[in-house]
C-alpha cells in the first residue's frame, strides 16, 4: 500500500497536489497527516521525509519527495501515463504550465498563501502579486482554448493538481475572475476529490502554521 504524508489540509498547497491526483484516479493509499509548524511535526517527519518536508510518498523501499516528482512518479507507476494529455501537442504544454506553477509564481504563492477556510476580506496584494494572477488567468485561458476544457487540457491531470490550490487561493481572496477562470474553478470544485479534501480542512482543529507555496 502506497502511503502519502502531508500537512494541514486547511494549509498544505503542496500536499493538495499528489493527493488530488491518488484520489482522482482511485490510486489507493494510506494518509499520513503531520500538522505544519508543530512539535509533532518535527517530531516525525525525519521518519518520512529525507527534506524535512512535505508530501512525501512511500512506496515499499522507494522515497518520492516533491509533489511534482510524486505526481510523475504515480503517473508512470500507476497511471499508465494518464496523468499528461494523450496528445504530444497538448502534453507539452501540460509540462509546462505545471512546471511555471511549480517553481515560479513567488508572490502570488508569498501573499495569497492557501486557506480552504478563508473567506473574502479587505486584504489586498502587491503589484507583483496582481501580475502574477494576470499571468494565471491568461494561462489558464490560453490552455482551455486548445482543448475546449472542461479542464485545462481537456480531462483532469497533473496540471490541474498543480493549480487546483490556486483556485482555492482565487476563491479565499476574492480574486476577480473572468468567465473562462470561473468555468475551470468550478470544474476543479466540483470534483468529488476537491470536495472531500475542503471537508476535511474545514473540519480540523489545527490552526498553526500554514505553508504558504
């Protein structure tokens, strides 16, 4: 049995990723549930994690640490290459949305950190910031035209895990979304995955911490 630890549902944008992708394709596996910034935490995580950091998967002897490696690592293992767009014209640029969200985006990541609990207030954000979510909007369009949605490469896959807690992200700050953003949010919401994980964050008691890429 695969096991995947993670963190805060309410926090762990990285954690969202590969779990959301295991219980989409009904990859069975065991959660392991560290909450962010506690003793607890740093109590047990270098039992898991070779980064001090979360997710992480165990699959019998083998360590994956990094969502995006984790989310690779289950689509060859498991997957048989689902994960990706089927067509070479559209994987690529799968490939590379999923890398822009994985290693840029800082200020959007830094100020808009995911709260599945937050609810619209008067917070505002930087420059930086509003040009980050410029660009997210115009991918997001730019990728949903290639492939008529309804997510953004036609089905479900590892690029939509990567933004799924963007969305969560648009939705806590009241970000302004055009019809396009509005459609795929609500494609991303209405996945029984992405509903069973914003129970489960709405229903812990943890409130420390929160992981704010």
């Amino acid at each position: 049995m695969l096991r995947l630890v993670i963190g805060n549902k309410n926090y762990s944008s990285w954690s969202l990723r590969p779990w959301l992708l295991l219980r989409h394709f009904e990859v069975p596996f065991d959660e392991v549930r560290l909450p962010l910034d506690t003793p607890e935490f740093q109590q047990r995580i270098p039992d898991y994690s070779p980064t001090g950091r979360v997710p992480v998967l165990h699959d019998g002897t083998r360590v994956v640490w990094d969502s995006l490696a984790i989310c690779e690592y289950v689509n060859e293992t498991f997957l048989e290459g689902r994960g990706w767009p089927s067509d070479p014209s559209l994987r690529y640029l799968a490939r590379c949305a999923a890398a822009e969200m994985h290693s840029g985006l800082g200020p959007l990541r830094a100020q808009l950190p995911m709260n599945c609990r937050r609810t619209p207030n008067a917070y505002r954000w930087n420059a930086d910031a509003e040009a980050d979510i410029r660009r997210v909007l115009t991918l997001w369009r730019e990728l949903r035209r290639r492939a008529g949605g309804p997510f953004l490469l036609g089905d479900f896959g590892i690029v939509d895990a990567m933004f799924a807690p963007v969305a969560i992200r648009f939705r806590g700050y009241g970000v302004v979304l055009d019809d396009n953003a509005k459609h795929y949010s609500g494609a991303l919401f209405a996945l029984p995955a992405m509903r069973e994980w914003q129970a489960a964050a709405e229903a812990e008691t943890e409130r420390l911490g929160h992981d704010a890429l």
